[in-house]
C-alpha cells in the first residue's frame, strides 16, 4: 500500500505566546512558509469513541474542520476500543456501538479526510481492556466471548487481582502476562496498519489495570497462566504477595516486552508507522516523590515509559497530564511532569496531553504557554494533544447541548490561534530521524523446540564480532520470541543460555543491517533430552 507524502501533516502552528520561550531552532516562518520551512511540534486531539466524532461522515467531516481551526497537524482517534474495532478490516471485530452501518468504514474514512487536509491519523488503540458491559459483545470472535469469564485452563485470558477478583463492576482486563494474549494484541495491531494507511498507531492502558489497594505496588497480574509462568521462571513455588519485589519487576516486564514486541511487529509491517502511547502521569513528579520508581506509574501500575524511550522502543511518548491550573498542587504536578517528560526524552520525542474537560478555555491556554518554557536544561516538550476533542472544557463538560460543546471547542480554537497565541502559524509533525534515515537495525528470533515447545524465561545475548555495538541480554516470552531493538550494524553472536533437560547448539551469527530485522532462527537447533 503506498503510503502519503509526510507533508500531508503539516497542517499546524506554533505560536510565541512566550518571549523567548522557544529556542532558535524554532523561530516561526511567515504564515506562507512551505511545509519543509515550518517548525516542528506535534499539535492532537484525542478523539474518543465514546462521544460522537467518527460515527458517521458527517460527524468526521465536522472534525476535520474543527482540527483545522485550532491549527492541529495529528488526530488520535479511537479505533480499538475494548477489543471491539471502529473499522471494518482488522483482527478486532467490528464494534457493537451506533455507528452508521457497514460498509461504512470510521477509520477509513478519518484517513481519507484527515489526509485530504494534511492531518495525520494515529489509530487509537486500548491494549489490556477486555470489556465494560454486563452484555457479550455479538461477535462470536470478539476476545470475551473466546477468552473471558466462559473460558477455562489456558483459554482464559482474564486478568485477576491477588483476592481473586477479576472485574471492577463491568471492567473486565486482559492479562499482559499471558502469551496468547500478547501475540493477539500484536497480531491485531500488525492488521491495522496493514489494512490502513495510518501515521501511527497510539497505545492506551498499555500497563496494569488500576483499583489496587496502595500505590506502591500492583494487586493485578494473578492470571493462573502468568502466576505459573513466573514460578517456573523464578523456580518459586508460592504464589506471591502483590509487594514482592521480584514479581514487580517481572509483572513490569511483561509489559515491556509486549511494547517491544509490539513496536518491532509494526516495523515488519511498515518501519514508517509511529508508535506512540498514553502514558500514566499520576499524582506529583519524581522530583517529589523520590524518583522515578516511586512514582505510581513505575510501581502501582507497572508502567515503565522512561525505560522504553531509553531503549528506543517508543518513538512519541503522549502523556495523559490530566490536572487542574486552577488547583495550585495539581498545577505542580503538571509542571513537574512536563519537566521530566522534556528532560527525559533523548532522542525521542514526548508530548503532554492536559485535560482540557478539567479547565475552563484560560486555564488551557495557561497550561499551553508552560509548555513553551524550557527546563533548566534548555528542554522542552515536543507538543500537545487535548483530551479531548468531545469536552474541550469544565463548560463543555457539564453540558449535554451540541451546540454548548461547538461553541466551547470555536472558543478554544479562536484562543489558541489568536495573534501572537501559541497556536497563531503553522508547523510541522516532529519527524523521526530514527526512522526515517534509520542506522541502527534489529534481531528477532524464537525459541521453539523440535516438538513445538516454546522455551520461555531462556536468556538470549547479543555479542557484538564487528562494528560498535554493545553486548545485550533478553529473555525470550511466553512464545519463545526474542527482540533486540536499535543495534548499530554488524555482525553479532546470538546464543541462548537453555534450561536444564534441553539440549542443542543454540548459537547463531546474524550481519545487522541498517533499518532492517534480521532474524535469529535458533530453533531447529533445539530439542528436548
């Protein structure tokens, strides 16, 4: 499928609501600059699909226009919404909700808008929410009807809290440490941007659920399947308590490998394709708390961003800096998050996405302007996505009237876009070097032995024979699959350390080239003794 030019995202502005807010490298052209002048900064909404926008062409018609007023370049738009798709191609099946009927397509139709105006389509993707409704969806084929609480042994993919809960009233949630499950959401995800031309692919509740009982450690995660996949890893025979250190740390990879899975799927697929997600932001910022670790996301909700910028696993981390300016601690904790999210992003890209329904159309504004301003190391964010496109304000909020929501969403348009407001000239989606000059390449493997066995918790190094790289370690998953993201090209030594009882010569040499995946096939080497 060809794919757009990428300057069909440069439908944006910057503004200098700030004197001397932005650095030099962000000086603003004229308004007829070309796109390949403009600045770049990443300007979205989140368009939920629990509120009209997509539901049919009209609908997407209206937010176009209205992404265009507030001089947006990127829409997120919900697409996978509980397993159930806003599309009508891909592995999720299609949604139940009131939707103009097939063969009415929401999120081939956002594209072809969107793109027709120079926006960017990022398909909004929830990743561990199973269902919310005490009725099945309809599709037979739809994860809760094959894998929720009707599935037995293996089949049930069901997340559970240590007191053997599995939903909080409707909510029910998929279990990240369950490797059906993580090569269901990678499958699904690989469909999506195979079937649609779409700039990017955003994460949401891509870590575990909340509702523990402290903020300190999660009380999710006790699927039968993941609690026995961490005994034997761990050689451990008790099930363990919520607090226990290793289970946190292995709980947390979980997650991170189905994001590297994830993200490593998708280039196969279309290495173009950005991959973002909504990262948890709750209460104040490590400068209070501690640091990074005793933050709620790092340890209640397992949800390890940082260190999947660092690995390079996460192109665009958007975070969800959903707090009031008008309550003097939450407007700390929005600034302290701005500040770690600028001063952490390396050579990736982060973006604070403020809860524009918890503000009235000034503070929003505020909130806009604290972004410009630079950190004590020179920093700053890469831009901003409202949450969201149906409530744009406290007013909006309140208010069931349409006509209530478009006049709070003109007024945040007319604001933002005012002379010498931020949003007053155009600019450009942030590109991503990494991607597109790309030099570093990728591995990729799996361990199955010669019966069909997949070996999982076996250690896999990369040693580098040739060029600059360094020595790494992974451990393979529930499926035996094994992934080394960003490595400068080479030629390297990939060996598996095996468990006792298997036997083979799990060794292999791979030439790493730049932009590519190079696969590691060890598996016809193995078998059981």
């Amino acid at each position: 499928m060809a794919r757009s030019p990428r300057t069909r995202g440069f439908r944006a502005a910057l503004g200098l609501a700030l004197t001397g807010a932005l650095t030099a490298s962000l000086a603003l052209p004229s308004a007829a600059a070309a796109d390949d002048e403009l600045p770049e900064q990443w300007r979205s909404y989140w368009v939920d699909a629990f509120n009209p926008g997509i539901y049919n062409p009209a609908q997407v018609e209206k937010l176009v226009d209205d992404a265009l007023a507030i001089n947006a370049n990127a829409l997120i738009v919900q697409t996978a919404r509980r397993y159930d798709c806003f599309c009508n191609r891909a592995l999720y099946p299609r949604t139940d909700a009131a939707i103009a009927p097939a063969p009415y397509d929401p999120l081939d139709k956002i594209i072809e808008k969107a793109h027709e105006a120079g926006l960017e389509v990022h398909a909004w993707v929830n990743v561990n929410t199973m269902w919310n409704n005490v009725n099945p969806p309809s599709s037979a084929d739809h994860v809760f009807n094959q894998h929720g609480p009707a599935a037995t042994g293996t089949d049930r993919w069901l997340n559970k809290k240590a007191d053997g809960t599995e939903f909080v009233g409707a909510n029910a949630y998929i279990d990240p440490g369950h490797p059906d499950a993580v090569e269901y959401i990678v499958d699904a995800i690989q469909s999506i941007v195979t079937e649609y031309d779409v700039d990017g692919i955003n994460l949401d509740y891509v870590r575990y659920p909340d509702g523990s009982s402290t903020t300190t450690h999660s009380d999710w995660g006790y699927n039968d399947v993941a609690v026995a996949r961490f005994q034997e890893a761990t050689g451990r025979t008790e099930v363990p308590a919520a607090s226990d250190p290793e289970w946190n740390d292995w709980r947390r990879a979980q997650v991170t490998n189905l994001v590297r899975k994830i993200y490593l799927g998708m280039w196969e697929v279309d290495p173009a394709v950005r991959l973002s997600m909504d990262a948890i932001t709750y209460g104040f910022g490590p400068q209070s708390v501690g640091g990074w670790e005793k933050t709620r996301t790092y340890a209640e909700v397992l949800q390890d961003w940082r260190g999947w910028q660092d690995e390079g696993i996460m192109d665009t981390v958007v975070a969800m800096n959903y707090k009031r300016e008008w309550n003097p601690d939450q407007a700390r904790m929005y600034d302290e998050w701005n500040e770690v999210l600028a001063d952490w992003q390396g050579d990736r890209q982060s973006v604070s996405g403020p809860a524009l329904y918890l503000n009235d159309v000034e503070h929003s504004l505020e909130q806009l302007n604290d972004l410009l301003i630079p950190t004590d190391a020179g920093n700053t964010v890469v831009g901003w996505s409202g949450y969201s496109y149906a409530n744009v304000s406290q007013t909006a909020t309140a208010s069931s009237d349409p006509a209530v929501k478009n006049a709070e969403r003109d007024a945040l348009a007319e604001t933002f876009t005012a002379d010498g407001a931020p949003f007053e000239d155009s600019a450009a989606v942030p590109a991503m070097d990494w991607k597109d000059t790309p030099t570093e390449g990728h591995v990729t493997g799996q361990l199955v032995t010669r019966s069909g066995d997949a070996l999982d918790h076996v250690e896999v190094t990369l040693r580098p024979l040739t060029g600059g790289g360094e020595t790494l370690t992974r451990s393979s998953d529930g499926s035996g699959w094994f992934g080394f993201a960003h490595v400068p090209p080479g030629r390297y030594l990939v060996q598996a350390d095996l468990p006792n009882g298997v036997v083979g010569k799990p060794v292999a040499s791979v030439r790493v080239t730049a932009g590519d995946i190079t696969s590691a096939d060890l598996s016809p080497l193995i078998q059981i003794r």
